[in-house]
C-alpha cells in the first residue's frame, strides 16, 4: 500500500493578503479541498493510503468534509500533553497531541523541516547546542503515539552537511526515534539542500541509496520521499521500489504558484499510474 501524504503548510492565508489562497473563503477552504478531492481518490482504493496535513484551525472542518477515505493529520504536536491528574490544559500557543487527536487528526507531521529550522534557530540564539533538537523532536514522536496518533517523523541533511549524510541521517533517527515502536512510524526524507527555487533535486540514485540506508538502519521502516512529490518527478520516484510514497505541497510553479486540488490529483495519478505500470512489467 502506497501513503501519500499532502503538507498544506499555511496554504490557506487568501491572495490577497500575501498568501496562495485562491480557492475560496478560509472558512471553507479545508471543506473545499476535501470535497474537490476524495471522490476522484476512489479509484484507488486498495493501492494508497491519503493523509492530508492541515493546519490547526481547519483540522475539525476537514474531518467533518472528510468521508474517511482521506486522513486528517495534524502538522505538529508539543512534546508535553494533557493527562489527567497532571496538565489540564496550561499550553497557551502549542497543540498537544490529545488536543490535536480531538479535533480529528490521526496522523502527526513531526520535524519536517520547517520546524527543524525553528528550533535550531531558537537553540542558536541562546548558544545552545543544535543537536539538542532532535531530542526534542523524540519527545513529539512519544506525545503523538501515546495520543494515539501515527507519526510521520521527517529527516533530511542541509547543504553544509552533505559530505556527513550518514551520520546526519543516523544521529536523527537513533535520537528522534529512541524508545518507539517503528511499526507506527513512516519516515519522510527530506534533502534540505535541494529544497527551494533554482535548486537542483537528487537523482533516482541518490534518493535509493538513502531509502537503502534507512531501511537498513531501522529494520524495515517504511519512507516515503519528503523533498516534495510533484508531476515532474513523480515517474521516477514510483520507479523507486524502496520508497512508499511521497509529501505533497505545492503543485503549480511558475506563473500559477499555489496549489490546487486538480493539481494535487494529477501528482497522485502520474505516480500511482507509473507505479502500476512497474509492477505489472515486472
């Protein structure tokens, strides 16, 4: 079975405000995107696994669109939770994983890399040490699956890293993952170096010598491809049988930059389209 996962990052902030938001008001801009999507995902049931990560304000709103065919997932979690007999409920700002699970989340988008870069900014402004993140990103991992949640537990080396890969990647995964049951985890790998405009993606090669590596290192858990399934690369990740998937986000560059619904349609029917034709051939 295939995971698909889409990443809707602050997607729905409208046009003309800054934003990418050009589908519809933000009230409705969750529903919007649940209902332009699921039914068409009907075809491939039995083949992919969907899960769409929204952001906090839409996750109830998109479990209510949602028929059950697409999952809600939460686009992080705090590394404390609500209990009882200990907090009620003191985490002004954050989103504790019950919290998350309550408004319809099932899945848990943790240390994409976004938020890697948060902390390590926030760890170097004190002078603390940057390692000290993954750590912290271990603390999310245990809050989201005591919750409940499945986790989506993202890895990836920056540019100044590439020559250490090895040791980036094994440092994120021995930390990140201590103590966890891997058989509720699917990694997303991230090559942070490749990520953004005018930069140069890694090559089929590239990308399967890291899903080798992660397989090895952990036994066998599943990875899907993080630095961003698009229409363009989609044929060759789907030829990539040591992946199980990808992380959508954007769909449309250019002189359309955004993302829409269609968009994202045609990302999963290129790559599961590609990927049948693969698996039939052999």
């Amino acid at each position: 079975m295939k995971k698909i996962y889409l990443n809707l990052k602050r997607f729905d902030v409208p046009a003309a405000s800054g934003g990418i938001n050009r589908l519809a008001p933000i009230e409705s801009w969750a529903r919007e995107i649940i209902n332009r999507t699921q039914d068409a995902l009907a075809r491939y049931d039995g083949q992919a696994e969907f899960t769409m990560f929204f952001p906090e304000a839409h996750l109830l709103l998109a479990k209510a669109a949602s028929n059950g065919r697409i999952h809600i997932g939460s686009q992080g979690v705090f590394r404390a939770d609500i209990g009882a007999g200990g907090n009620f409920g003191a985490f002004t700002t954050n989103l504790p994983a019950t919290a998350a699970r309550e408004l319809g989340a099932d899945t848990a988008l943790i240390g994409h890399s976004e938020e890697r870069n948060d902390k390590i900014g926030a760890y170097m402004l004190g002078g603390g040490d940057r390692g000290a993140v993954n750590a912290q990103l271990n603390m999310e991992v245990k809050a989201a699956l005591k919750a409940g949640l499945k986790v989506v537990y993202c890895i990836g080396e920056r540019e100044d890293e590439l020559e250490c890969w090895e040791n980036v990647l094994r440092i994120q995964l021995n930390i990140g993952l201590m103590d966890v049951d891997p058989k509720r985890v699917t990694i997303a790998y991230e090559p942070i170096w490749a990520i953004g405009p005018g930069k140069t993606p890694p090559d089929k090669a590239y990308i399967q010598k890291i899903a080798r590596y992660v397989n090895d290192h952990t036994g066998g858990v599943e990875m899907v491809y993080g630095g961003g399934l698009k229409k363009e690369n989609a044929g060759m990740l789907a030829q990539i049988p040591e992946i199980s998937g990808g992380l959508i986000a954007l769909t449309n560059f250019g002189e359309n930059f955004g993302f829409t619904p269609e968009g994202y349609l045609e990302i999963v029917e290129t790559y599961l389209q590609q990927g049948k034709e693969e698996k039939n051939e052999a």
